[in-house]
C-alpha cells in the first residue's frame, strides 16, 4: 500500500486493505495486490483530484487496474472504489477464462 501526494489516513488505509482482501476472495490464487493512492501532486493538501492503480498478480498473469480517468474523482474513496471494480472485472474475466475447459482436444 503506497500513499503518493496524499497524507496517510487511517480509514482509507483500511477501505485499501478491505479492497485487498475481496480481491484476493475473489481469486485466491493471487500472489500479490500492490494499491497505490495518489492526491494531487501541485497541492498535496487540496481534495482532489484522487487516483488508485491497482497491481494483482496471479500465476501467469499481471492485473493493473486504474480509477476512471474521464471522472477526476474529489473523494479518494471513490476513486479507490473505481479502481477495485476495474481490477474486479478483470480478475472475474481471468477466473472464468481459467475455468473454461480446453477447447483445442490436448
């Protein structure tokens, strides 16, 4: 978990390792999740705009999942929100893409 421009927060550190822990419910095999939440840069104190990437990795696979870009997120929650239901569809895409049988007969 890497704070960027933004100071360390109690709360959103649990909302981050919450976000974790789904992820890693949602596909168990996962090795590691690295969350970054960043603030704005020019004003580190000023709300907003937020950005989350998230990094999964899972045997013979990277996830990096981003906040919405068109939407500048004033909340860091949401923005942390955005990235996890990113990261969420791919990693559900992976699993269902894992559990299909083989279709070429080897």
């Amino acid at each position: 978990l890497t704070f960027r421009h933004l100071p360390r927060s109690g709360a959103l550190e649990s909302s981050a390792r919450d976000i974790g822990n789904r992820l890693q419910q949602l596909y168990q095999r996962m090795t590691a999740c690295h969350i970054v939440l960043e603030g704005n840069a020019a004003a580190p104190e000023a709300d907003g705009p937020y950005h989350v990437r998230i990094h999964v990795s899972v045997p013979g696979a990277q996830i990096h999942a981003e906040s919405a870009f068109a939407d500048p997120h004033t909340q860091a929650r949401n923005a942390l929100h955005s990235a996890y239901e990113n990261a969420k569809r791919q990693l559900e895409k992976l699993k269902r893409l894992h559990s299909r049988p083989d279709v070429t007969g080897s």
